[in-house]
C-alpha cells in the first residue's frame, strides 16, 4: 500500500477518542505542530493554535508529502485500536 493512501486513511478515520493533536513531519523534513485537521481526497489542512515563525496558522500538505506523526497527547494504547493497531504476541 503506497503511503499517501496509509495517512489518507489513517486522518480519515480519526476516532473522536483520540485528540487531534500532534506534529507530522514532512518529505521537507518540516515539523508541523497541529491542534487540528480537515481532510480532502488529496491533502490533509493542518490547524495551528499559535502561528508559526513566518506566522502561518494552516498548512495544506498533500498525502505523499506526509513522512510521519507524533501524537502529543497521552493516549491509552486500548484507543489505537480504533485506528486500526491491534497488539501482537504476549504481554510480559
């Protein structure tokens, strides 16, 4: 599966659960802090609380453009399952 298509899904089924806030990253290798998101079939709008240095409040980044997200809040590993993770092997 190309890798547009896994953050395409993965932003497209964001459970209400989870908070929508974190920092994506980039083929650029910018790091993006977001606080919010809107999704279209070919990009993905991040929102800011605070603007950035150049004092933008959104980025519009294309799903091939994604290269990884860091999720800021704390999340119970139970609730990543609604994203589709699921554990594997034993829990020691």
């Amino acid at each position: 599966m190309e890798k547009s298509i896994c953050w395409q899904q993965l932003f497209q089924r964001w459970p209400d659960s989870i908070p929508k806030l974190g920092i994506a990253v980039t083929s650029l290798n910018e790091s993006i802090t977001f606080s919010s998101f809107q999704v279209s079939d070919y990009a993905v709008l991040f929102e800011r609380d605070r603007p950035d240095t150049m004092g933008a409040r959104s980025a519009i980044v294309p799903w091939e453009e994604i290269v990884t997200v860091k999720l800021t809040a704390p999340i119970e590993s139970a609730q990543f399952q609604h994203m589709g993770f699921k554990s594997v092997g034993k829990v020691a």
